[in-house]
C-alpha cells in the first residue's frame, strides 16, 4: 500500500494516540517526519523521538507527552499544506497560532523549523502543520 500524504499520516496518527493516552506512537520514517519530530522535541511537545531499522523504509517511534493531570500536551496539531494545494508563507506572513502559545512548523531551505526560528533568522518557507 503506497502513502499519499506521509506528513498527515504522521499528524493524524499522533492526534489519535494522544486523544486515547498512548504513551508512543510509531510512524514511518522519513526526513521531512524526522524533522517535525525534532521541532516537536525541541519546543516541548514530545518526551522524545527515535529510529527504528526495520531493513526497509523504517519506522520513527514517537514518545508523547502529557500534562501531570494525564491531559496530552498537544491539543491540536492540524496540517495546513497539502500535495494538492501547497501554502507559502514569508516571514512577514507567518501565522500567530493561539497568540504566541503554539507553534508552525515550516520546512525551508535551512530545513523544517519552527516559526521562532524563521522569524529570528528572517525567512520563509512551505507551512507545513499548526501545534497547540
């Protein structure tokens, strides 16, 4: 079975394991997805993230994180860019996600970052999702 879409294949199946309290989630592995796990890791939104060597594409298992009350730390995590319709974004037109409370994540020339860096190293990029 071939994948459209492996990014919102990443999203869709971190929301559904954050919404019924899984403590990790394993999705295939590729180096945009390994990207957003390392913004997710570095802003606060997951414990942790590896790689597992499967002999073919491989997998990244993804350790979610939840609030001391057991509520998950990510409460929304929408993708904004899609293969069918593409959405760029300057540094001036950068979306403000719950007024500065979440994050965008972007894939640029620099890599996939988040909207902090973008704005402090002035450039732009492809939106790729919206966290909060």
């Amino acid at each position: 079975m071939s994948l459209g879409d492996p990014i919102a294949d990443m999203l869709t199946r971190i929301r559904n394991a954050s919404r019924v309290g899984r403590s990790q989630v394993q999705v295939k592995a590729s180096k945009v997805c390994e990207g957003i796990a390392a913004v997710l890791k570095e802003e606060g939104y997951i414990r942790d993230y590896d790689r597992i060597d499967d002999g073919k594409q491989g997998l990244l298992r993804v350790f979610l994180k939840y609030t001391p009350d057991g509520r998950p730390v990510i409460q929304m995590i929408k993708r904004v860019s899609t293969p069918g319709r593409r959405k760029y974004c300057g540094v001036d037109d950068l979306p403000v996600v719950l007024n500065g409370m979440g994050i965008s994540i972007l894939s640029t020339s620099r890599g996939v970052v988040s909207d902090r860096v973008c704005r402090r190293d002035h450039i732009g990029g492809e939106l790729l999702c919206m966290v909060s």
